[in-house]
C-alpha cells in the first residue's frame, strides 16, 4: 500500500472512531430508567386526578398581598376546577388556573412503551400569561383562579365535553376586577384539528398592567421515545420571521437566552416527532418581541436532556383590547404541519442542498409509492430501485471505470515488480499508464461523492419522518426509524452495545462490491476495512436506511457482474489505447499557460515546459487514434 492510500485509510479509520465515540457519549439511557420515570408520572397522574379540586385557603392573606399586590390578591385563594375537552385527534385537560393546560393526550400516537403520547410536563401548567403590575408586582396567571365561563359568561360546572365530526366549543375563563376591569381568555377547541384558537382580551387595565403581558410556554415537551439522547439531539426552539427561520439550540447547563424582534410568523419547541408552536393571528401581521430561552440537563445515566421555554411579548396600550394565537400541539406530520405553515419545525438537514432534495424529491415519492404499498419497509425497497435508475448513469461511468482498471491490472502488476524498490517512479509511471489509456483517477470517486447529498437527505428524511415511527417491515425489524438489534451487550465497545442485522447484512454487501471492483492489491485493506468501519458506524442508525443501502449495494453488484459477464460493449486492451482521449481539466490549463507565456515572449520554467510537452504528446496521440478510428470506419463502410 502506497503512502498515499495508507495515509487515506488511517483518516477514514480516525474520522470514523471519533464519530462513534461521540455517538457512544450519546446513546439512550438505560430502559429500567425510563420505566421508573413512566411510573413516576403514572403517579403524578393518579394523585393529579385525585385533587382535581384544590384549596388553597390557608395562605395568610397579608403575605398575598406582599407578592400579588392590591390588584391580584383575592384572585390566588380558590378552588381549581379542571375540564376535560376529547376529540378524535387528542384528550386535553385544562384548569382554571390562569386558563392553562394541564395535558395534552395525542390519541393517535404511543410512547416508546406502547402509553398514549402525553406532551405536556407533569409539573408544569402551559399557556399562560405573565406581566407586571404598576404596583410593581410580577403575576404569574397559574397563581390566579380564573372563572369559568360560557359563552354569556355565566359559570359552567361542566367537566367533560366529547367533539365529534366538525364540532367545536367555546371556553371563557374570567378574571372580573370589577368597574369593567377584566382579563379574559376564550379558548375554542375543534374536533378535527390538531390546534386551537386562543383570544385574550384585556379590558380597561390601563392603570393595572405595566406595557403588556407576555404569553408563555414555560417547560418544552415531555420526551417520547426510548433514545432519550437521540431525541435531546433533535430538541430545539425556533422562530420564524417574515418567512426567516431561525433556530434555538441550548448546549449549555447554564440557561440561554435570546430575544427576537419583528413580524413574527411563530415560535416553536419541537421534539424528534412532535411539536409545539404558537402563531399570531391574523399570519404575518404581528410585529412584535419574542424570547427563546433553553438549557441542557445532565441524564441520570447518559447524555443530556434539553430543556426550552418560548414566549410572545403582546403590548398593551389601554382600552379594551383583543389579540389572537392558534397554539398547534400534534405530530410533525410534513402535510398537517405544511398546511399551518409549520414545514420549518421538520429537520429535513441543510436548507441550501440536503433539505430541498429531501423535501421535494423523497418525501414526495415516498408518499406517492405509499399510496399503494402500505408497508413502508416494502417502500423503501421500491424507493431504493427508484433512485438506481435515476443514478444509472453515474453508475454505469463508475463500473465501467471500474473495468477498465481491471483490464490495467497485468500491466499495473509489472510496473509494481518492476519498480518495487522505487515507490515514487512506481507512481510515476502508473500515472502515464492512466494518461496512456484515457483513465480517470476520479472516475469511481465522483459518482459516490455526487450520491453523498443523496444519502445525507435520505438520512434525515428516515430520520425525520413521523411516518416511519414504530413501522415495522419483517422478521425482527418492528421500528424503520430506529436501528435493529440482532445482538446486544451491557458494555459499549468502540462505540456500540449492539450490532443491527441490516448494517451487517449491508456491510457484507459492501464486501462483495468491492472484491469484484477493487483490483489494485495496494488497496486490499479497504476491502476488508471499509465494511467493518461501516458496520460500526451504520448499527446505530435507522434501520430503515440500512435496508436502503443494502438493496442499493444488491443491485449495484447484480449491475457489475451484467457488465463484467454479459455486456456486449466491452473493450479490449489495445481499443483502450486507441479511443481519443478527453483533455483533462490540468492539461488544458498547462496548455493555455504555454499559450500565454509565448505570446509574452518569456519561457515556462523546465519542470512545467516537460508536463506541457507530455500533455501535447498526449493530445497529438489522441488525433492520430481518433484519425485511425476514422480510417478503419471508412474502410468499413466501402467493403
């Protein structure tokens, strides 16, 4: 092996042990650690259940005052009253406590252990209002009982409504100041949304609240999947700003913050799968602040949770005075979240090539075959020969490269033996023999590079898709969207805990690929090395892109040995050598340099004047093979 390829392979080696020791730093917390934590908010669940009314009327009413001020005060002693809203789509619970949601259940989806998705954190009630005082008092709206209302804003007992077909349901909650000082939130649900409206309006509170009031989402999503740290790494805030998205990543154990000013389409905390995101109403026509603020968490086991809040700064200039916000909470579905204008919060990877390949090309077709394949595994199996014959022409240049490197293989081998002593002349001279028969040393080497951004947007889409979620295919495989364990261990090694069937049925693959393409026996090693370096690093990632690439290599290698065995377009050697050979890009560029450099009347330097003359020598080479060719065509034609 030459210095060149060793140096190659010890990179890849070095670039490809770095990557799975970071994967490694991020692998999923331990299983009976999550089953405690499901637990625990079982519990939290039982015992909120228990207490859906709640008194608080032993706080002294002086320390109230102290906090909540003149204003506020005789709004935190109550009894919360919560009122649960069941629709086809989710079950929602909400409290009287500053109108705030206390859970959100998405009917249609499950947790890793097979429990209904809950999004909203145990802890926390979301949706709700903060602001100052002119008394300088900070009034957070969950310490506030608010009255519950119907539409006349006459008091309600209900505690459960059911919305079927299209139905949907006004809740008033009301905080009465008196002499027409009030707050009041509606709350509209809809029985075939995954949204709902929500108007604040403020009355006559011109010497009550300081600015304005911002409405908050305090405490992120709760975590869903089995990978907590998968999921910590698809966890972000963002905003969108007249069409601008920006993203909010936290990385820090310290808090962050940031503050955004402008039009603001909406903002937004997403999850791996689902989302968060609140849009002022009507679109585009809030100019306004917004703050996103987030930091990370040290897991008890490994890897770290992340953790956002996000928050909409509304002005308030006196009178009476109504702003409206559709709040989505559902699943990152690319058709639901396009048609609120959400197809941001979907990490389709870089916005600029990656994402429109993925966005425009993939998650189409996948629909469209899907349309009549129900199982998507099977999709992925039709995609995979979708893209092989959308790739057929960079294919077929590299296996026919590929040939004729094995058609050199002899000569090469007598250069080798020849020169065995002597590396940099063996170069050398392998460099002619490629000049001398019209090979390219990048023909296998670009087709692989120009399928890189194919495969990097075939990642995030598997990666990214809702769709593929808990969708299995066959056999042991029950998840496409994560890898598949055919063998597991209690100890990470070089990265691993686990080897994934189809990353080793893929590297096999690989294997066989390149032993019928690789001839040089320099690169050897690459034969053995690459499968294994993939096998490492491909185990950890969705099987669902395993199976693609392992259908990929399949076809690849039925590709070659049609080529290699049934092809009626081969060569031989001495046709190699007589074919016109392209100019290359360096060649034409020494050329135009002599060029210039005669028409200044000033010589090239020795070395460069020799490589110049090789590439003219080649050039006139090339013209007399061509009028050869032509020679023996016309000869042809005559007989």
């Amino acid at each position: 092996m030459d210095k060149k390829t060793s140096l190659g392979v010890i990179l890849i080696g070095v670039v490809m042990l770095i990557w799975m020791f970071y994967v490694s730093s991020n692998q999923q917390r331990n299983q009976s650690n999550d089953k405690n934590n499901v637990v625990k908010e079982e519990k939290k669940e039982s015992d909120n259940k228990k207490n859906d009314i709640v008194n608080i009327n032993n706080v002294e009413v002086e320390d109230l005052s102290v906090k909540y001020g003149k204003y506020f005060t005789p709004f935190v002693n109550g009894i919360e009253k919560k009122i649960t809203i069941e629709t086809d789509f989710y079950k929602a619970i909400i409290s009287n406590r500053g109108g705030s949601i206390v859970r959100w259940y998405l009917k249609k989806y499950n947790k890793w252990d097979k429990a209904p998705v809950q999004l909203i954190d145990y802890d926390n009630y979301e949706l709700f209002m903060r602001f100052t005082t002119t008394d300088a008092k900070k009034i957070d709206s969950r310490d506030l009982f608010f009255s519950l209302c119907d539409k006349d804003l006459n008091p309600i007992d209900d505690n459960y409504i059911k919305l079927t077909d299209k139905e949907s349901k006004e809740i008033y909650f009301k905080l009465d100041l008196n002499n027409g000082k009030s707050i009041i939130k509606k709350i509209t649900f809809y029985a075939d949304k995954y949204h709902i409206m929500q108007d604040i309006t403020t009355s006559n509170l011109d010497n009550i609240i300081k600015s304005g009031y911002t409405l908050c989402w305090d405490n992120s999503l709760n975590y869903q999947e089995y990978n907590s740290v998968d999921e910590s790494t698809n966890t972000f805030a963002l905003i969108s700003m007249n069409g601008e998205i920006e993203e909010f990543n936290a990385t820090d154990t310290e808090i962050e913050s940031e503050k955004f000013s402008g039009i603001i389409d909406y903002v937004a905390i997403k999850t791996k799968y689902f989302t968060t995101a609140i849009i002022p109403e009507p679109w585009q026509k809030f100019d306004g602040t917004a703050q996103l603020t987030g930091h990370s968490i040290p897991a008890k086991k490994k890897g770290n949770v992340e953790k956002y809040s996000m928050n909409i700064q509304v002005p308030y200039k006196g009178g009476t005075s109504t702003n409206s916000f559709k709040v989505f909470i559902g699943p990152l579905e690319y058709k639901l979240v396009e048609s609120y204008g959400l197809e941001g919060t979907i990490d389709l990877g870089w916005r600029f090539l990656i994402r429109p390949i993925g966005e425009y090309l993939m998650l189409p077709m996948f629909n469209m075959i899907h349309r009549f394949v129900p199982n998507y595994g099977l999709v992925i199996i039709i995609f995979s020969f979708i893209i092989k014959i959308l790739l057929y022409p960079l294919s077929i240049s590299q296996m026919r490269s590929s040939s004729k490197m094995q058609l050199l293989a002899p000569k090469m081998q007598e250069l080798r033996e020849k020169y065995k002593d002597d590396l940099t002349k063996q170069q050398q001279e392998t460099m002619k023999l490629y000049q001398e028969y019209g090979i390219s040393t990048t023909g296998g080497c670009l087709p692989l590079l120009i399928q890189m951004p194919i495969l990097f947007a075939l990642y995030r889409v598997l990666n990214s898709s809702i769709d593929l979620r808990q969708a299995g295919f066959a056999l042991w495989i029950n998840d496409l969207s994560m890898p598949d364990k055919i063998v597991s261990w209690n100890f990470s090694f070089l990265g691993l805990s686990h080897v994934s069937g189809l990353a080793l049925a893929m590297s096999l693959s690989m294997f066989i690929q390149q032993k019928m393409t690789l001839t040089d026996p320099k690169q050897k090693a690459m034969v053995y090395m690459m499968p294994i370096m993939f096998l490492l690093m491909f185990s950890n990632l969705p099987s669902g892109l395993n199976l693609y690439y392992f259908v990929f290599n399949i076809l690849s290698i039925l590709q070659q040995i049609y080529i290699n065995k049934f092809s009626k377009k081969k060569v031989t050697l001495e046709e190699l050598k007589r074919q016109p050979k392209k100019e290359g890009f360096m060649q034409r560029k020494m050329r135009e340099m002599q060029e210039l450099a005669e028409a200044q009347g000033r010589p090239l330097p020795p070395e460069l004047q020799k490589k110049i003359n090789k590439a003219n020598n080649m050039n006139q080479n090339n013209s007399n093979n061509k009028k050869y060719n032509n020679n023996k065509n016309k000869n042809k034609n005559k007989k």
